[in-house]
C-alpha cells in the first residue's frame, strides 16, 4: 500500500501491526514489543500509541493480524 493514501476521514478501522518501545514494563529502559491495534488511520495509532507511553517507533504497518 501506498504512503500517499491517507486514511484520516475513513469511517472505517484497520488493523496495524507495531513495533514499539514500552516505557512502561522493564524500567528504566523499557521493552521493545509487537502488538495490534484497531484504528481508524495510522496518525490515530500513533496518537493512541504515544499517549499509552510508547517510544522509538520502529514500524506501523497496514496488515490482517493472524488471529482474524
């Protein structure tokens, strides 16, 4: 999928895949982590992501997780 195609006035939520330092498990260095979010665009899982105290964003990427 495109980096040009934006997302922000879907109605409708996708998965994306993260990967992402959690600040809040293993103090103080954190946790590198893989996880799912269901969002609406990726500027809303990184908006979601940063306020839950995630760092160093390695990866957002557009997929269908494996348990769907």
């Amino acid at each position: 999928m495109s980096k040009f195609f934006d997302y922000e006035d879907s109605d409708v939520k996708r998965w994306y895949h993260i990967k992402a330092r959690d600040m809040n498990i293993f103090k103080p260095e954190g946790k590198v982590i893989k996880f799912w979010i269901f969002a609406y665009s990726e500027n809303d899982v990184k908006r979601i992501i940063i306020k839950k105290g995630y760092v160093d964003i390695e990866w957002i990427k557009l997929d269908n997780p494996p348990f769907i």
